[in-house]
C-alpha cells in the first residue's frame, strides 16, 4: 500500500510523469519508490519512471556514480534490469565478486565501453587481499574493450603481501591506462593500441610493462621511488622510440645514473630529490621543445659544497611562451660548520650534469649567513655550459637568522679568485637584489664588467644599510663610469634614487 506521503511526492513531480526532468548538478537525486505492474498485468499501479524516454534512464544510471549501484536498479522494474549494460561509461566503488557475472551481461563491441573505472575510495572497508578478485574483474572487461581504463586502491593496502598482486590482462584496443597504488605483473603480449600510460604510488612490474607499448606517446611516473622496478642495477634506463612527453616525479631518487632515449620527444618534467650524487645523467631528446628538470639536495645539504656553500636546489626549465627565456635556477645557502669538507670541482660537475637543455638566463639565490659569495658565483660562471650560453644573470642575496662573518682564511674566498679571468661572451645584462657594497662585492662587479664585452645593462637593488651608504653609492658611480658603454640603473631599498626616477650612472 503506498503511503499518503508517497502519493504527494508523485503528484508534486511531474517530470517524472512524463515530461522532461531537469537535473541541477550538486542535487542528489531522489526517486520515489513505485508500485511495479505483476507480470500479468494486473493488480499495482503504473510504473511511471519506467515509462521516461531511455535516453533518460541512462542518464539517471550515469548520475549515481557508480556501475554496482546501477546494476541493482533490477528490483525497480524488469525494464531496467539490463538497461545499465548499454552504459558507456563504468565506475565501480568496490571490488564485490557479485560484479564479475554482472559484466558477463554486458554487450560486447562495437559498442565499446569508453571508460572503465574501479576506485576504491581509502574509507571502504574491504576485508583484502584484493589480487584475486581485481584479476578476475580485469579479465571479465577485456571483452568488452574499454578505451580508458582507471585502477585506483585504497591507502594501506600492504604491497608485500603477494596476494595483492594483480595480474594485468593485455587490452587490445585501450589508449589510455591510469593505474595508482597497484602491484602488477603483465601479460606477454602488446598493448597496440595504449597512446597514454600513467602510475602513481606502489609497486609493480614497469620494466615488463614498458616493452609491451610500441606506441606509447605519454608516460607519467609519480613518487614512483624504487617501486615499479623503475630503478634496475642502481640505473634508470628508459629507451622510448615514440615517447612523445614523459613525467618523472620522486620524493627520493634511488638511483645512481638516469638514461633517458627518447628521439621523439616534445616535452620532459622531471623532479626528484636525493640524498647522494648521480653518476651520470644522459638525456637524448633531439627535438625537445619543454623542459622541466629540478632536482633537490636532501638532508644537511653537505654532499656539493664550495667551501662554507651547500648545493640546495636546481631547476632548469623552459618558459610557458616564446618570448620568456630558457632559466636556470640555482638555490645555495652558507653554514658556519666547518665539519664538511670543501669539493670545488664536485660543485661544479653535480651541477654540469643537470643541464638537459640549452638555456639563457641564470638566477642565483643565496642565503649567504654572512659569507662571502663573489667566489661562488665566478665559479659557476666559469662553467663550460653557463658562460657560453648565458645572456642574463639575476642574483638575489637573502639574508639568514644564522649570524656569521669570514675569517681572513675562509673557505668561502680562495684567494686568487679575483685574479681569475673567463669568457662570458653571450651575457648582456646583470642584475643583483639586496646588494650590501662590501668589498668583495665590488671585485665581483669588476670582474664581471672585465670579461663580458657585450654587457648592455646593469641593475642594483640596495639593501638597507647600502641605501644609507654615501661611500658605497660614490664606488658603484665611479665603477660604471669607467665603462660608458654599460647602462647602469641603482635602486634604493625601498625606491628608486635620484627622485624616484631611473637614472643612468653612465
């Protein structure tokens, strides 16, 4: 008997009477729950949802999110006890063993199955392990052909224990495959048809994976670290003769050399952290056009020194536009211990290594704790790939909460740094925030103006305690006055000098 309340709710609705229902996204949906008609036709009362238009229905099916839900609107009306199997899109929230028959009832190609999507969220409680009934589930679809496959277990699943494993069966004609937190193993034969690969967090068998797509156009790896098999024999080695964009993303690079082969790649990111120095990094990309590679120093930052000077971050990337100039960007910062030993060619070779790809601008960040960085920063100019290429340097001067000064014998200042004499033939302008005017300072700025012969344009950004210093604005005059050719701009810490103007000290 339907209730009083229940007759209401039909009468108040009349989309679902016949006329066309308006769905309202961020709206749960509620239906009521009709009488179904007996099997005779007599007796109940008319089934009213099972008369709206299919195209309808499948859109009711696709708005509860999930293909197991949709699979049980049965007990509604013998109508849609199938109408779910024409869905084209298929999400599944759970891994229940009632759900492998289910798909036996779904109709096989040409009209495939678009998506394929089993995500068990992290709060659903499943009693594990998930290999067998995954690998079941997996191998009922394979008829069925899905283009986009998404495989996503919870948090926690216990990737040690064999029994999560997932046999992954080969789909012929699948282009895109996102697997997260999945320990697998593959099939021997090809995937043909898989264009984008992608696989976040876990374990799992890549090395045996990646063979099997001859056709692969993108790969993304995130915080893979030695899972996956990527790292083999304390090497990366990804040979990929159609790769057209490869993401690489660690929190820790366990390995000890990179090899990457890719002839046709457009687009490369990579970003890792690590606690020792690679080997090696080898990047043959012929054609490459983006560029993204950082890479962070973990730890105490004592592995690449110069002196009291630790490597702390390296970013080489390419910019967004054509217009925007390819950037180096290099992050150090000074320590009183004098615990570590000083490696100068090591500084200079760890950061030789990174660079992948051409570039034109080079951007210094300093935390200097009071030490000496004109040193440091003619060493690094003095590096093959920099002083060749480099157009513009920028260096900005941080200051540290750590208090320190150099003692006449630091090993931040070797002493005939400033004797030294290199080519930077390509730079034409040179700007430096937080400039103080110590001594060391203005040898550095000599230096500079010495050995580059297209230099155009200098820029000064003073600190404070410079912005008040008479003697040390009448050095930075009477040094760019002997070089009439060089645009030299001063700014005060907080504006411009001379009257808030740009003023040329030519």
């Amino acid at each position: 008997m339907e209730s009083r309340s229940g007759r209401r709710r039909l009468r108040s609705s009349p989309q679902i009477a016949g006329a066309p229902m308006e769905v309202r996204p961020g709206r749960p949906l509620r239906f009521p729950q009709p009488q179904l008609c007996s099997p005779s036709g007599g007796g109940g009362k008319p089934d009213r949802i099972s008369n709206l238009p299919q195209e309808l229905l499948l859109l009711i099916l696709t708005l509860m999110g999930c293909a197991a839900t949709a699979a049980r609107t049965s007990v509604l009306s013998r109508r849609w006890r199938d109408l779910w199997t024409h869905l084209r899109q298929m999400v599944f929230h759970n891994l229940a063993p009632s759900i492998v028959p289910a798909l036996g009832r779904v109709r096989a190609p040409p009209a495939a199955v678009s998506l394929l999507e089993v995500r068990i969220p992290s709060s659903s409680r499943h009693p594990g392990p998930f290999g067998a009934t995954a690998t079941r589930l997996l191998c009922a679809v394979v008829r069925l052909e899905p283009e986009e496959i998404v495989l996503s277990l919870p948090w926690g699943v216990e990737f040690d224990d064999r029994r999560n494993l997932v046999r992954l069966p080969c789909f012929q004609r699948t282009k895109s495959l996102m697997m997260e937190r999945l320990l697998f193993y593959c099939p021997d034969s090809e995937f043909t048809a898989l264009r984008t690969l992608s696989i976040s967090y876990g374990l799992g068998g890549l090395y045996s994976l990646l063979p099997r797509c001859p056709h692969l156009l993108v790969l993304s790896l995130k915080f893979i670290n030695d899972g996956f098999g990527l790292v083999r024999n304390g090497f990366i080695s990804l040979h990929l003769p159609s790769l057209q964009e490869l993401f690489l993303e660690s929190n820790i690079m366990y390995a000890d050399a990179v090899d990457i082969v890719a002839p046709l790649l457009k687009r490369l990111t990579v970003s890792f952290g690590t606690y020792k120095l690679l080997s090696s990094i080898s990047v043959s990309a012929p054609i490459l056009e983006k560029v993204s590679w950082q890479c962070w120093y973990l730890g105490d930052g004592s592995i690449v020194r110069f002196g009291r000077w630790s490597l702390q971050r390296l970013w080489l990337h390419t910019g967004e536009t054509q217009a925007q100039l390819p950037s180096l960007h290099i992050s150090a910062s000074a320590s009183n211990s004098s615990w570590f030993i000083s490696n100068e060619d090591n500084f200079a070779q760890e950061i030789q290594k990174h660079l992948v790809a051409d570039f034109s601008l080079l951007e210094l960040r300093l935390l200097k704790a009071g030490h000496v960085f004109g040193a440091l920063v003619f060493h690094l100019l003095g590096i093959t790939r920099i002083s060749r290429g480099v157009q513009r340097l920028k260096i900005v001067l941080e200051r540290s909460r750590l208090k320190g000064k150099c003692s006449p014998n630091c090993s931040c200042q070797p002493t005939n740094w400033r004797s030294q004499t290199i080519s930077l033939t390509a730079l034409e302008e040179v700007e430096i925030n937080g400039f103080e005017g110590q001594e060391h300072e203005f040898d550095l700025l000599k230096l500079i103006l010495k050995c580059a012969p297209a230099l155009k344009k200098m820029i000064l950004q003073l600190s404070q305690e410079a912005s008040s210093n008479n003697s040390g604005s009448a050095k930075i005059y009477d040094i760019c006055s002997a070089n009439s050719s060089v645009e030299c701009y001063v700014y005060q810490s907080t504006r411009l000098m001379h009257g808030g103007q740009i003023y040329p000290l030519t």
